[in-house]
C-alpha cells in the first residue's frame, strides 16, 4: 500500500522552538500595548481560535484564465487527494477544519468512505455547491443558454435534479447547506426576457427549497456578470434579498468578495442583509478589477476589516438570524495553492481578531456626536494594530504552526507530491478557471 507523506506534529513542533523567542516577545510587546487600551490579550487568543473558515476543494487544484493554465507539480487529482491537502492546511493553521465540495467535480463513489477519509484528518464537510454552469460529459441537455432559468422545461428539470442530488450526497456527508450560484443571464440585448426568466429561477429553487431537511440552510449566490455579460439572472444583493424572502425562512445571501460592481460599499451591503437576518456568509476573496478571485487581504486590507467590523458588532450584540458561514474561494494561477490558502485563512482571522479590538463604545459616541474624523480614528486604531502575535500564539496552542508557510516549505511537502502525483498527460484539476 502506497504510503502518503503527511506533516507530522512532531516537525510542527520543531519548527516552532526556533520561531518562540521572537514570538514571546512580540507577544509581550502587544500584550502592553493593549493592557493600556484595557484590552485582555488572552481574551483576543481565544476569539482567534474559535474563528473558523472552510476551505474550498477545488481551491487547492491550480486555477487559470480565458487564455491559459499552468499546472502546480503535485497538485491532487481526485477528491481523496484533495482533502489530503485541505488536512495539511488545517494542520498548520488550525482555523480550517470544514472543506466545501463541488458537485460533480468532487462526485464520490462513496460517501460514507469520503466521510471517514476526511475525519481521519479532523476535517468535516461545509456547504455543498452545485454545477449548472458548465455542461458534463455524461450530460443529455446543455446550460448554454442557462438552467434553472432556461426556456426549455426539460434543461430546468435536469438542473433542478442535480441540485436535488447535491443535497441528497450532502445528507451523507454531514453537511447542513447548499449553495446555488447560476451562471444564467444574456450577452446581448434582448436575448432575455428578464422578468420571465426571474420567474422560472423562482419556480426552480421553489423545488430545491423543498427537499433541503429542517435543519438545512440555502444559501443564494449573485455574481454582477460573467459567463453572462449583459445580463444576468441573480445579478446583486437586492435581487437574491428578494428570491432568499420569497423563498423562506431557510433561505439567505450568500456575498462573494469579487461578485459586486466597482467601488461598491460591500460592508454596508453586509450591514443590510444582518439588518434584514438574511445574511448567509462570504466567499473570501480579493479583487482589483472585476472577479479577479485574488488572495484575501491581497488588495483592499481595509474593505476586509471593515466588512468584519460589521459583522463583529452583530456578534457582539447578538442579533437573531446572525450565524454565518464563511468560505474562501479564489484561483491561485501563479501561486501554490496551499500557500495561498493558508496566508488567506490567516488574513481572514486578522480581520476578524482586528475588528475585535474596536472600541464599540467610544466608536458610538463618535456616530452619535456627529464626529466623522474621531469615528475613522477608533477604526484606524483597530485596523492598524498588528495582531500578528495573537495569531501565532493561537495557532501554536492548538498545535498548529507559528509560521505555516516557513514550516510547509520546510517540509518539502510539494515536491514530495509531486513524486507521489505525477501528472497526467493532458488533464487538468477540476475547478474555475
């Protein structure tokens, strides 16, 4: 039996003894710069390590663009060796233990097999997401021309079907929810009739609604364009408010980082659907252009603060309907995709941890004052604060690792999957591109 190399504890645990010395001191170093803020350090560790964010499968395979694709040597090539890269993430950073799987690229043949395989590793499953964006192999009708919202009945009743099946493998899993982004819309003026084909999406996801268990959530995904670039179904917040209130209670709104016009206040958006207890939770990502799906934190540091500054302060005041979900989903083209994955997964929780540090009281008093310049100053003082220590110190307590990309470079663990994975002659990994 072919044995699989792994990233045991005990190497965690080597390389973290070289990195304690700098870490106890800036451990202290913050430790008395917060004391003077009335700040506990050791009440922000443990908020570090409650956070958690899954990892999508198919974001450890390498991504791409319209014009081109170049393979990671040792990137996984099945769904088992998948969730042998999500394991080696949550190992080192500690704050990954949900994976999100893509049906059908992650389709198992078994799942109750897949489910101990991914126990085994301390991981379990997340949202499940469907695919009606791109037809299969073994698909009889096309989404060319769209799914759920088609004109033909037999294409809705294929996509609907999927999504069906979809939660049906999710039950087994263990998973509690199911994403539905569509890539239904029009290229051209008066391609489609916008009313009828909001209709038809409402009277599809009126059947997937209906088969998900009580204790299931739907989570609605818009995307402002593309593969649809004049149109398209599911196109902003506003809409999927709508189709998640039609819908019903166990329907919300799903926010992905890159699926919004330019320059749009995402964290007021994230303030309404809280508002509004419709908020599902994030696909974390970075965007510069478009849905550029970039590194989380990469490009606008401050905008990922600001939106957990919202949602800190829901969780601070303990609002109804507040539990959301969060997930990254990016496309690593010229990275190592677990390298990515676990500088994002870190970045994620500075926001998060950051956001923490906000003086809520003196932060209201500002608001109420009409002090605009001391508000931005309570916020700067939390975004500017270097939480680093608190991550490190949080990671190596649950046993991770105090640098995860120093400690995942040493181990060579690339270019030993790159001995145990060679790659096949023309097949690509299963994901966005």
């Amino acid at each position: 039996m072919t044995t699989h190399f792994e990233i045991d504890d005990a190497f965690i645990a080597e390389q973290n003894q070289k990195a304690k010395p700098w870490v106890q001191d800036d451990y202290d170093h913050l430790a008395g710069q917060l004391q003077r803020r009335n700040v506990d350090i050791e009440d922000l560790i443990a908020k570090a390590r409650e956070f958690r964010v899954a990892v999508p499968s198919w974001g450890v395979g390498t991504g791409g663009t319209r014009f081109a694709r170049f393979a990671e040597p040792g990137e996984p090539r099945d769904i088992y060796e998948k969730l042998e890269d999500c394991g080696t993430i949550f190992k080192l950073v500690r704050s990954t233990p949900a994976v999100s799987l893509h049906i059908p690229w992650d389709q198992p043949d078994n799942p109750a097999a897949l489910r101990d395989f991914a126990r085994e590793r301390g991981l379990h499953f997340d949202a499940m997401n469907s695919n009606t964006f791109q037809d299969g192999p073994s698909q009889k009708l096309s989404y060319k021309f769209g799914s759920l919202t088609h004109p033909d009945a037999a294409v809705r009743r294929q996509a609907i079907t999927h999504n069906l099946d979809c939660i049906e493998i999710g039950k087994e899993l263990g998973s509690k929810a199911h994403t539905v982004w569509i890539g239904d819309g029009g290229n051209f003026p008066g391609q489609q009739h916008f009313r009828r084909a909001l209709d038809r999406y409402l009277q599809s996801m009126r059947e997937i609604y209906d088969a998900l268990p009580d204790d299931w959530r739907l989570f609605i995904e818009h995307k402002f364009y593309e593969p649809a670039f004049y149109s398209t179904v599911i196109n902003d917040w506003g809409t999927s408010y709508y189709c998640a209130r039609e819908l019903g209670p166990k329907a919300f709104c799903l926010v992905d980082l890159g699926h919004h016009a330019p320059n749009v206040n995402i964290e007021m958006i994230v303030a309404r659907l809280i508002q509004f207890g419709k908020l599902a939770g994030f696909h974390f990502n970075d965007s510069k252009y478009g849905d550029d799906d970039l590194d989380s934190g990469s490009i606008k540091p401050f905008q990922l603060f600001l939106i957990f500054n919202e949602l800190v302060d829901a969780e601070l005041n303990h609002l109804p309907n507040f539990s959301p979900s969060y997930m990254l989903d990016q496309s690593h083209n010229v990275t190592d995709p677990i390298e990515s994955l676990m500088m994002s997964a870190v970045e994620v929780e500075r926001a998060y941890v950051q956001a923490h540090l906000v003086n809520r009281n003196a932060l209201n008093e500002a608001q109420e004052l009409c002090d605009p310049l001391m508000a931005l100053r309570i916020l700067k003082n939390a975004f500017t604060t270097d939480v680093s220590p608190i991550l490190a110190v949080a990671r190596a307590r649950a046993g991770g690792a105090i640098d995860p990309i120093a400690t995942y470079r040493a181990s060579t663990y690339r270019r030993r999957k790159s001995e145990e994975r060679p790659a096949t002659k023309g097949a690509a990994a299963s994901g966005i591109v």
